[in-house]
C-alpha cells in the first residue's frame, strides 16, 4: 500500500520532471522466496501513471540475503525490466 501511495504522488512530481527517480525500498526477506509471477515492485500503479521503470531505483534494504540465487534473479529481473537497484544501508554489517 505504501509503494502503491507512493508512486501515486510521484506522478505528479514526474509530470512536472521526467528526470526525477522515486527510491522504493523492498525488505530482503521478500527476495528470498522471488516468484517471478509477483509484483514486488508495484509495476501495475506504474504502468497505470505512464511512469517509465528507468524512474525508479529499487533500494534492497541490506538484511542477511538466505536465498542468493533468488537475489540474483530478482535483480536481474528488474535490470532487465530497466529498474535501477541499490543495496539500502550498505555497511551495516549483512552485506
């Protein structure tokens, strides 16, 4: 709800400058179980706004990762789509 509730307002800010990004930040136990057939991302709500998906950065929040094969399918995934990704909190100590 929170992501959707954001990129709502974003597409305001876009309207007005398409160079902006929008940083949406996804918990790192949800990619442990990535099932390509989910919308982690809420492309649905960006595709109802018209906002292109090089708009948003996906920040992985830097938890213990249990699944690397899962994360590197995500990332690929979403690269591939044409997301930008960052590891959220980098340096805590998990990374």
């Amino acid at each position: 709800l929170t992501r959707n509730r954001s990129i709502e307002k974003f597409h305001s800010y876009y309207l007005d400058n398409n160079d902006l990004i929008l940083f949406l930040n996804i918990e790192s136990s949800l990619i442990n179980d990535f099932d390509l057939s989910k919308d982690y991302c809420c492309i649905e709500t960006m595709n109802k706004f018209n906002i292109p998906y090089k708009n948003f950065m996906i920040e992985i929040k830097e938890d213990e990762i249990q699944n690397t094969l899962a994360l590197k399918e995500f990332c690929a995934h979403y690269k591939n789509l044409g997301f930008t990704i960052a590891l959220d909190d980098f340096g805590t100590g998990n990374s």
